[in-house]
C-alpha cells in the first residue's frame, strides 16, 4: 500500500483557506482553523487505496521524524503566499530524507508565481493550480503529467504548464473530510473554547472584489453543495466525532436565498441540535432569513463591510451601500445572531478621511466583534496588479504580516501611518465602556471568561 503525507507545514501560524491566508498571531479574533482542504485530498487519497496521514505543524509535531517513520510514497504541502519560501523547507527537507518521494504543492501562491516557484525549486515535483481533489487523484493513479490538467512540472529543464482544469461542478460526489486523521479537539471555537469543525458549503464568488482573491481562486460562478449533502457532513460530525459547533465556510453564503432557506429547514428538521456561524453580504440578508437562521442554529454572521467611506466601497467593486449595511446589521440584531464585521483599511485610495470614515462606522454598527485588516495585494488580486503598475510596493514590501502590517502604501499614506491609524481603530473600538460592558454581560462560562481576557490583553499591549 503507498503511503501519502499531507502537510501544512512547520512555518508561521496561518490560516490557509487560499482566498484569506492570514497569519492568526495578531489578529485578535482568528482562531487557526483546521486543515479541510488535506482532509478532503486524504479521503481522496483513500478512496483510492492510499495510507493517508495528516499533520498540521503549526500546531506542533516533529516533521523530520514522522517522516522518517512513515515513509510515505507522496508528499503533498499547502503553501501560501506569506510563508513562501518557509513552505518549500519542508519539500526540500522531505527529498532530503525521503530521495525517492513525489513532493506536491497546493495553494494559490500559483495564480501567479508558479513559474518562479517551480524554476527555483528542483525538490519539488508538482504545483496544482486550483481545485486539487481531481488533479491529485490523477497524479496518485500515475497518468502522464501531460495528460493531467491544472499542474506545473519541470520537464528537462523546461517549466510545463498543463492549463487550466475545470472548476468541480458537483461537488457532492467529492468524499466527505477524512476527520479521523487529524485531532479535531485542537480546533476550537474563539468564544467558548467548544469544538469546531469547517464545514464548505459552496466555492465560488461572483463579485471579484478588488483585493480579494476568492474569484480566481474559486471561480465567479457560486457552486453549492445539496443541502442533503451538507447535513450528510454535519451529522457524521456529531454522530462520529461529537462535534456541534460548526463554521460554513464559503466565499459567499446567503446569496441564494432558497437554497439558504431550504439548508436551514433542512438542519432543523435533522434535529441535530447544533450551533453555526457563516460570512454573508451586507445586501442579501432579510427578516424571515435571519429568523429562520437563528432557529437552525445560527450564533454569528461575519460580514464584509470592508469601509465606512461610500466613496472606498465604490473604489474597491463592493457594490454595498453604507444604507445596505445599516439595514442589514439591523436585521441580524433583531434575529438575536451576533456580528462580526470585518474592514479593510489602505487600499490605494485609503485617505486619513477615509480611516476615520470607516472607524466612525464600525462604532457606529455597534457589531459584537470586529477586525481592522489592513490591505494586503496578495499575488493573483487585481489590487496585486494595480500595486506594481503604480509602483505601490517598496524594498521592503513583504506578506508575512498579512492583514496586519501593511505590505504597500497609498498615494496619500506611507505603511508606517496605516499601521498606527490601524492600531488606533482596534482599541477605539474595543476600549469603549460600553462595548466592555455589553461583552461582560453576557459571559456564561469560564472559558469565555478567558478568551476575552486574552483578546483584551492583545488589544492593550498592542504595539
């Protein structure tokens, strides 16, 4: 039996969903969320008679010596943008120990860089260039990379592109995550400490925003899951691992009003019992929805403000208004679902107006949580594009602080100012007396107790 090893590997804490590769060490409320994506390539593997194992280094594990012990046959590494060259260790220290194992790399570094990538890196023998369930199944039943598409390869010194493999249209008939591979117990909700698992209910975004890559990572057409088969999941978690809390991840998940209707009657009917939360538009949302949410199980909606300048939402594609945010806080609040607002601060139009527009907003929305990212033009973004041809990078633009640190200016504002205007719009927010006073209200338990102790202490001491 060959043996395949699935990795994200021995670098910097990242959150590695391809579209949002953020580092979790400083931002507040980001919980590490648990490797789907290998879960989904092992039952893949599986299925088609491999021995799988999974290991997520940034949670701890020794990588040299699980090598050494498992020998495995196939190498596969998510790698991302920010922790490039941090990534490609690992491969090159896998055909260090391993001479004869088959390194791949997945991740959306490959939009973009896989020409240097594979010219600058012998160790590794395949990148995949988008969804990777069909592509590594064809590698791991040995056809030509020729005749495989969606991979780079070297080829007698010569780099080789395949072309594009089509997006997965059903993505029903791919094989639920194999959860029995990884501890599932190390990944855990940021409020109550509770057991979490990732749940991807759809790919795909049409709105190609200007600094995100959900678009050309996962395509401008949504694709959805069956809600029978999103609750086939969900009862396996509960039922097989005990797992009742939930995060369903998509690009983008109320835009389907039926389909989100028909997923929530469909969770109550199962009478699971459990408890949920999702990204959602500023404009998708209604009364009956929310509602209906709330009794599924939903506790908490993340939406995309990303501005509180009408003039910044244009700039950016976001195509929301300020009004439609308004009215869309107003509805979750009523349906008793918390929020958690997300904005986006120094893209290349960024003003000190416009900061202080948008901080305004967010105290304004009153949401239960908040992140303040600052802009990040990760390579295959149009903002990546639009950055080198106004020569918005500098000699020491990197992504390892992604979100974080900005990587470019504005035309109006150096890094330096983004990064204190960034740090001033978190504890303008979270210093509030009365945002304070509504979070301590409504602790239940030790754990939350802590969690929001150790979230208030990194909005102090930031530096």
């Amino acid at each position: 039996m060959k043996k395949i090893f699935l990795i994200y590997p021995p670098s910097p804490v990242l959150n590695r969903e391809d579209r949002c590769q953020q580092p979790t060490k400083d931002l507040i409320v980001i919980p590490p969320l648990p490797p789907t994506d290998l879960m989904y390539l092992a039952a893949v593997a599986e299925k088609l008679g491999l021995d799988a194992k999974i290991q997520d280094y940034s949670q701890g594990g020794n990588f040299e010596e699980d090598l050494k012990e498992f020998q495995p046959d196939y190498l596969v590494v998510n790698i991302a943008t920010p922790t490039l060259e941090h990534d490609l260790e690992a491969v090159k220290k896998a055909k260090e120990i391993c001479p004869n194992i088959v390194t791949i790399a997945k991740g959306a570094a490959f939009l973009t860089l896989a020409d240097k990538i594979i010219k600058e890196h012998d160790e590794l023998d395949f990148g995949i260039l988008g969804e990777a369930e069909d592509t590594l199944s064809e590698i791991l039943q040995d056809k030509q990379p020729a005749d495989i598409l969606g991979i780079y390869y070297k080829e007698n010194g010569d780099i080789k592109f395949t072309g594009k493999r089509p997006f997965i249209e059903d993505l029903d008939r791919i094989p639920f995550p194999a959860r029995h591979l990884v501890d599932n117990t190390i990944y855990r909700r940021p409020d109550n400490n509770k057991v979490q698992a990732t749940i991807k209910v759809s790919r795909g975004c049409p709105f190609h925003c200007f600094f995100c890559l959900a678009t050309p990572v996962s395509g401008a057409k949504v694709r959805r899951r069956s809600v029978e088969n999103i609750v086939a999941e969900i009862r396996e978690c509960v039922e097989k691992y005990n797992i009742k809390n939930f995060l369903f991840w998509s690009d983008i998940f109320n835009i389907d009003r039926e389909w989100t209707i028909d997923l929530c009657n469909e969770i109550i009917k199962s009478d699971l019992k459990i408890t949920w939360s999702a990204n959602t538009r500023a404009d998708t949302a209604d009364l009956e929805m929310a509602k209906l949410m709330y009794k599924s199980g939903c506790r908490l909606v993340s939406v995309g403000v990303e501005s509180g300048s009408q003039y910044m939402l244009e700039k950016m594609g976001k195509k929301i208004t300020l009004d439609d945010v308004r009215r869309t806080i107003k509805i979750f609040k009523k349906a008793k679902i918390r929020i958690y607002n997300y904005f986006v601060i120094g893209l290349p139009w960024e003003t000190e107006e416009t900061i202080e527009d948008t901080i305004k907003f967010a105290i304004e929305l009153n949401s239960d949580f908040i992140s303040f990212y600052t802009a990040t033009p990760l390579p295959g973004s149009r903002f990546y594009e639009y950055a080198l041809e106004h020569n918005l990078f500098d000699k020491e633009t990197s992504f390892e602080n992604a979100y974080f640190y900005p990587a470019v200016n504005t035309h109006h504002l150096t890094r330096d100012r983004i990064f204190e205007l960034h740090k001033s719009a978190i504890k303008r927010f979270y210093l509030r007396p009365l945002y304070i006073l509504k979070m301590l209200v409504r602790i239940r338990s030790f754990a939350e107790v802590k969690n929001y102790f150790t979230a208030g202490m990194n909005v102090l001491l930031r530096k």
